[in-house]
C-alpha cells in the first residue's frame, strides 16, 4: 500500500509540473502572437538644437492630392523658440509652410496634377543665431506619418544619415517603418473646413440681403422719379391750356369792348 501511494503521489506531482510548463508555454506563445501582432510606429522623434533644418522625403504618387501628417512638439525651455514646418515639391517650389506649434497638431500640403514624385519635408527653427545648450533645452518633436500616434517618449530614436538632396541629408518615412499613407483628413482639419464654410455661408446670405436692399431702393426711386416726370408733364400741358385759355378771352374780352365803343 505503501508503495502504491508513493507512486499515486509521484504521478500527482509530475501532473503538476506538467501543467505548469504547458500554461507557461502557452502563455509565452500568447505574448509573442500579440507582438507579432501590434503594428510598428510611423512616427519619428528627434530634437532640434540649432537652425539646421530636418528633412524628410516622402514619394508621392499621381493620385494623391494632398501631403499630411501630424507632429507633436513638446513645452519645455524652447517652447517660445518659433520654427516652422515647409514642405517642397520635386521642383523645389515652397507649397506649404506652416508653424510648429506647441502641443499635437496636423498639417497638409496641396500637391499639383503633375507635380508627383519626391516632396521634401523640411522641419526648421526661424530665429536667426538660436543653439540648444543641451538636448534638453532643445525642440523635441515627434513627427507622425500614420496620423495614430501623439506620445513623445522620453527617450529620443538615432538618427540615421540618408541620401543627400539640395545637400541636406533626408529621410523617407519608410525607412522608419512607415508606409505610404492615403488622402487623411484630421478633425481639426474638417473642424477649420466647416468653419470656413459657415464663414461663407454667412457672408453670402449678407451678400443677398444688401442686394435685395439696393433693388428695392432702385425700384423706389424708379417709381419716384416716373411719378415726378408725370406731374411736371401734366403741370406743363395744364399750364399751356390756362395760357392759351386766358389768351383767348383776353382777346374776347378786347373785341367786346371795341365793338361797345364802336372802335371796330
């Protein structure tokens, strides 16, 4: 009996072990199937601490019609420091330039019909002479392509040297594992479009309202000057046949008094 329970004993104990390592083990597989799984960030982080600009490429093809993303900079000493975000196109030509405001912001550029190809992205202090004494004192900024991410870690990505264009080194937002993105359009973006559009909407209902004004004030006067033009008329042909009436009998009464003192 002894020896039957030991090994009843010694069977519980190896059951026990084995169910530890296949929760273990599935546990594991879980983990790293949720790895697999969660997508990889598009943004780029990196600090500004002089007036050397950032640049990043960004292959644009024939059917998109408009560049955007998002940028968070962070509020630290810098944070009154102005800089600005200017996207070229592949001819060089400025199309958009907007400021790098404090805080998470999106942004877009217009791109022409046959203007597709490579658009530089240039991010950039604009106070002549400005130098970080340190990184923290710096500009952090974190530069989002996916339009997902707004956290700025406290640590800061290397920066890696690329390919040179107009002598500035550049990046391409693939190299940092993003993909090129479709025509996004940000809240704040629909927010600025409706309000432009209640703007207008506005204005034109002015508009109609001081052109109904300026009719209805052209026909008074219209109405005005047609009943002026007909009283100085009838005035007028009153005053020809009082004229030739008296006229008249003026020359009746003359005659009558010729004819009484036989003159005629």
């Amino acid at each position: 009996m002894e020896g039957v329970k030991g090994i009843s004993s010694t069977m519980r104990s190896s059951g026990r072990k084995m169910c530890r390592t296949l929760l273990f083990t599935s546990l594991f597989i879980l983990l790293l199937l949720l790895g697999a799984a969660t997508p990889a960030s598009a943004s780029v982080h990196f600090v500004l601490k002089d007036t050397h600009p950032v640049c990043f490429v960004e292959e644009v093809d024939e059917s998109t019609r408009v560049v955007s993303g998002e940028y968070t900079r962070a509020s630290g000493a810098a944070a009154n420091v102005p800089a600005r975000i200017v996207v070229r196109d592949p001819n060089g030509e400025e199309v958009s330039s907007n400021g790098l405001m404090v805080g998470a912001h999106a942004f877009t550029a217009p791109v022409g019909e046959d203007t597709s190809g490579q658009y530089m992205l240039c991010v950039h202090v604009t106070e002549r002479g400005w130098e970080a004494q340190s990184e923290a004192q710096g500009i952090l900024v974190e530069f989002s392509t996916d339009q997902k991410s707004s956290i700025i870690p406290e640590t800061e990505m290397p920066m890696l040297k690329r390919q040179k264009v107009d002598g500035l080194e550049v990046f391409t937002f693939r190299d940092f594992g993003g993909e090129q993105k479709d025509i996004l359009r940000p809240a704040e973006y629909i927010r600025r479009v409706e309000g432009a559009l209640t703007t207008l909407i506005t204005l034109v209902s002015d508009t109609h309202g001081e052109i109904e004004h300026l009719v209805g004030r052209f026909k008074r006067m219209r109405r005005t000057s047609e009943s002026t033009y007909t009283r100085i008329w009838a005035f007028g042909i009153i005053t020809v046949l009082v004229m030739v009436v008296v006229t008249w009998l003026q020359f009746t009464f003359l005659k009558s008094t010729l004819r009484q003192k036989k003159l005629v």
